[in-house]
C-alpha cells in the first residue's frame, strides 16, 4: 500500500462560542457603566486652597490635606482641626469617630460639604505612617 496522508481539517467555528463570548463582553461593559454612573463613584479630591478659592462643586466634597499641628480640639465625639495644604487653611468638623492614625501632621481625607467657611465632614480618613521611610 501507498502512504496516503489525510489532513483533517479543523472544524468550523461554533456560533455558540461567538455568542457566549458576546455576551460576556456585553455583560461585563453593562457593569462597569452601570458602576461609574452611581453617586459617589468618582474620587475627584479637592484641596484646600481649591475650595477657598470657590473651585469646588455643590454636594458631597472630599477634602485632602494635612492636618495642622496644634489645630485638633475634642469636645466629647465632635472634634474640630485644620487641615492645610501648604497654603490655604480649612477648618473641618466632624461628630464621627476619628481613626487610630489621625493626629497631628498626618495626612487626610475628609467626606462631606463646605459651608459657612467650615467644612462639615461626615467621615474622615487618616493614612497611616509607612515604616518603610527612607533613611536620609
């Protein structure tokens, strides 16, 4: 017998395959629209020199900045301080629990509304020093 070679050819792409594939394309596009319209879903911070200046929108605000040295006074849960970004003061005020790392100089970031030349802030985040500083 002769060596005949028979070449098998691949079968034709599955419609099925396609579909699915479009769908889960479809789905996971539908997700991450539907995310960035909810409120809140941006993470525009504003500083303080921005929002003395009249930069800032109505509505939910995040203010990012230092706090002051000397600036924070506790009055039971409500506590007052200054948070600076070298240039502009703000005054926050806040009748939420503060984290463990907020304290002088630290760096933070405050949820809420301006008003009246004070910011009002409903939840307040401090970053947390790193132990892995530079040696200088």
């Amino acid at each position: 017998m002769q060596g005949t070679q028979t070449t098998s050819v691949p079968p034709p792409p599955r419609p099925k395959f396609w579909i699915g594939g479009a769908v889960i394309v479809a789905v996971l596009a539908g997700v991450i629209l539907w995310a960035m319209t909810q409120p809140g879903a941006e993470s525009n911070y504003i500083t303080p020199t921005e929002l003395a200046h009249g930069q800032a929108q109505d509505g939910q605000l995040q203010l990012a900045g230092v706090v002051v040295p000397d600036s924070i006074e506790r009055n039971g849960l409500i506590t007052t301080f200054l948070v600076t970004d070298e240039t502009e003061e703000i005054s926050v005020t806040t009748d939420s629990p503060m984290p463990d790392a907020f304290k002088d100089s630290s760096e933070v970031v405050a949820f809420g509304s301006y008003g009246s030349g004070t910011f009002t802030a409903s939840k307040v985040l401090a970053k947390c020093p790193s132990k892995f500083k530079a040696k200088v």
